[in-house]
C-alpha cells in the first residue's frame, strides 16, 4: 500500500464505528448519539476538509450549533447553510484556513440549552417566570458549554488530527445558535477565540408583545439585563472576537435596537475593528437561506489566515 493509501486508512480508524456520510467535497462523519453527562445525546457531524486523509497536517477546529441543518439538505427542515461548498471555494482561494468543522445537532431541548443562564438570572422576576414558561423550563446553557468544552472539544481532539489551543478553537451559530456561540466565548474564554453569531435573537420573544408601550418596556428591561450581563462577562480585548450580523426583514427587523445597545457595550470594553464586527445585510431575512448566502463574511472572519495578532492591529 502506498503512503498516500496508508494515511487514508489510519485516518479512517479512530471513526470506524460512526455513520458516514459523503457529501461533494470533503468528507462527512456523523456520530451517532454521543452519551454526555452534562447534555441531552445528540448526533455530532463532523466535516473533515479537502485533503484530510492524505497528509498529516493539524487544523484549527470550528464548533457550528444546529449541526443537522449545516452540511445535508437531507437532514434540514428548512434548508442547509451549505457550510461545505463555502469552505471548499474559499480554502482554494487562499481566504481561510482549511478546518475541521463539527456540526452540533440540537434536540427538542434546544431553547432552553441555548439561551444564556446569566441573562435569565439578571431578567426581573415577571420577564424571567414568562421567558421559562415559553422555553419549557430553566436555562440549561451552562450545562450545554460545559458539554462542548469538557465532553465534545476532548472527544474531537483525540480522535481527529486538530490544533487544539484557544487560538484555533471557534464557535458560531445562528438566532439563539448565535446567543449560545457569544455565552461560550463570555464563559469559557480559556477554550474559545472567537464567536460568530448570526441574527442572534435578542429579544427572547415577539409574540404577544403588540407595537407601541408594552413591547417598548419589555424592550428597555431587556436590553438592560443584556448589556449589564454582556458588560460584566466579556473577557477582555485583545485576545478574543466576536462577529454579528442581522437583515431587516421577518424576525430580524425586531433586532436593530438590541444590536445597537450591545455594539456599544462592546466598544465600551475596549472592542475595535480588529476584534469586533457588526454588520447589517438589507434585505436579508431570518431563515437558512440568508444566512448561506453572506456566509462567506462570518467564515473568513473567523478563520481568516492573516496572523490574529496582525488582524487586531490592521
């Protein structure tokens, strides 16, 4: 057997039991019900880039929320992100590092092991009694981060070729995906550089609240809990980022106001165009498609192969 045959096999070795998938370009392995203790099981998709099985080399690893809806339109209800065909387009362009992407399937616990457990502690009582009752019960985040940094982040670096520090560790998702990709960077800055969050939902809720006083009080009440949390949670610049996006229409028109109060909080921190970004796309809306088709921007920012410590200065 020939070396470049000989990589293949070793590298197919430590997943051999796992359900694979093969999707253009890359390769795709989805585990299937991981036993955790500090989360519901759930499947785990993992993509490995173009050139993965032929050589030795090491990659910086992206942690992605609502694995199922990433790679496969097959396992999407409302449409797949398209992760791959991004990565492989801007890898041979040179704009990105090549990674090892993992898809984190949610389950029907998902709202609740997304929203952030400090913001519904510093919600006053009557916000924090309607947002539990909504979502099916506490907050169980800071189980769920603990799951990626102590359950799933070990399980991916010793069964896959990865760099495994800080630096080369990202996390990114979408609506609440986004909100849980900005918590595990505040509370576990010592495993995570860097969060993209796209349309992150920060309202909690829009339904039952009508135009006019009654949404304007719910929003003031909140926006104070978000950046009081976000103000005393964020680890300090220089050493991490943070991307966010929004569009302006469906569900993401009602987020301009929160957006703009924490773009604030950030800058107030210390945050600047090297470790923090914030952009609007007209017209966009709050669904899978959209998100896929400005995905390149979050992508080359979180994985861009220009040095970090140049990019915080350029």
């Amino acid at each position: 057997m020939n070396r470049r045959g000989l990589l293949a096999l070793m590298a197919a070795l430590p997943f051999a039991n796992a359900a694979q998938a093969q999707i253009a370009g890359g390769r795709l392995v989805v585990h299937d019900d991981l036993t955790l203790v500090h989360a519901a099981p759930r499947k785990i998709s993992v993509w490995l880039p173009p050139g993965y099985e032929a050589s030795d080399q090491a990659y910086p690893v992206l942690y992605m929320h609502d694995g199922q809806n990433l790679f496969d339109a097959a396992t999407a209800n409302f449409g797949e992100w398209g992760v791959d065909e991004h990565l492989q387009r801007l890898i041979a362009n040179g704009q990105v590092r090549a990674p090892i992407v993992v898809g984190v399937w949610n389950t029907d616990l998902r709202l609740r092991e997304y929203v952030p457990a400090d913001l519904i502690a510093a919600l006053p009582d009557d916000m924090r009694a309607d947002v539990q009752a909504i979502y099916g019960g506490a907050p169980l985040s800071d189980g769920y981060v603990r799951f990626l940094a102590e359950e799933l982040k070990p399980f991916i670096d010793r069964t896959y070729r990865t760099l495994p520090d800080r630096d080369d560790t990202t996390v990114s998702g979408s609506s609440m995906g986004g909100l849980i990709s900005m918590y595990a960077v505040m509370k576990r800055p010592d495993v995570f550089s860097a969060a993209a969050c796209l349309s992150t939902h920060w309202p909690l809720k829009v339904e039952g609240l009508q135009a006019g006083a009654q949404l304007d009080a719910w929003r003031e009440r909140l926006v104070a809990a978000w950046t009081g949390v976000i103000e005393r949670g964020l680890p300090a610049p220089g050493s991490h980022r943070f991307y966010f996006d929004r569009g302006d229409e469906t569900l993401d028109q009602f987020y301009a106001a929160f957006q703009g109060q924490v773009d604030q909080t950030f800058r107030r921190r210390g945050y600047g165009p090297g470790d923090f970004r914030s952009l609007v796309f007209p017209g966009a809306q709050h669904n899978e498609a959209s998100w896929n088709s400005r995905l390149d921007v979050p992508l080359t920012f979180l994985l861009s192969p220009v040095p970090q410590e140049e990019a915080r200065h350029a």
